[in-house]
C-alpha cells in the first residue's frame, strides 16, 4: 500500500453540482452525491453512489485490477438495448483507507459512457425550459429496455369532453 503524496497526488472532493451518466441513450446514474478523484497526470474520474446507478443493467465479471495507492478494483459489464460496454465500471469495495471516501462507489469508463454534470435548469422544473432540459425530460420518458419508461407518462393532453362531436 502506498499514500498518495506529491510525488503521485490524490485528490478527493464533492463533486459540484448534479452529474449524470448516460448509456445507450438511458441516463443510468444521476447523482447530487458524486465525488471527483483526482490523480497525479490521469484524468479526473467521477465515482457515483452504488444507489444512484441503474445496476439492474449491471453484470459483475471475473476482472480485478490492483493500484497500489487505491486497492482492489472490481468491474461490471453494461449490456442495455443490445449495446454493450465490457468491464466499463468499476468499483472500489475495500480501498485502503486514504481512499475512504470512494469505498463502494462506482465509475465509468468516458469513452464508453457519456458522464456529464447537469446545471439546475436541466434538473430543476422551476428553472427555463432549456434544450438539454428537453432532451433529458424525452429521454426519461422512454422505453429503459425493461419495456416501461424511466419515468410515468405525461399526462394527456387533451380533455376527452372537450373534443368536438365526431373526432
């Protein structure tokens, strides 16, 4: 085990903000409780509560991987709508303990999933309807690949007594 210090930093802190993973066109994790790990020259990576993804698409594999710094890694395979992302999750469930704040989180692998924060008018109804807020809101109310919508049907939009005689 080694300790993240300035010859390989580590940083962990809360990430900013709503962020969201997307899939096969299904938003699949989306978090107001992501952290974004920080370490030495790689990319920053967004590690999202277990209980904030859509695991029902999830499949455990055989893979491990080991950092000195981090521990043990775990990974999942996605398989949703006939797209597949092998081992593009994964997971540290026993990190050691300078890495405590990570323990049981997942993260995605960027250039199989599409990870991005969500500013308020994409999340908040009360905000302007934006274009990315429409395009979030239609996505959710399509089919998740389990044969029912992500979220309940809009209402109708039209009122049955109200229609002319004959339509």
């Amino acid at each position: 085990m080694k300790i993240p210090g300035p010859d390989h930093p580590i940083t962990i802190s809360p990430g900013e903000g709503r962020w969201r993973v997307k899939f096969a066109g299904h938003v699949i994790a989306d978090s107001g409780d992501a952290v974004v790990l920080k370490e030495a020259a790689y990319k920053p990576a967004i590690y999202f509560p277990r209980e904030d993804v859509s695991m029902e698409y999830f499949s455990r594999t055989d893979r491990t991987t080991h950092c000195p710094y981090k521990g043990d890694a775990a990974y999942y395979t996605v398989l949703m709508d006939g797209d597949f992302a092998e081992n593009g999750v994964w997971t540290y469930e026993e990190p050691f303990p300078a890495m405590e704040q990570i323990r049981g989180r997942l993260a995605f692998y960027p250039d199989r999933f599409e990870i991005y924060a969500v500013d308020d008018d994409a999340v908040d109804p009360t905000h302007v309807h934006t274009e990315r807020r429409a395009i979030d809101e239609a996505v959710q109310h399509t089919d998740s690949g389990s044969g029912a919508s992500q979220k309940d049907h809009w209402p109708a939009n039209t009122d049955e007594a109200q229609r002319p005689e004959g339509v």
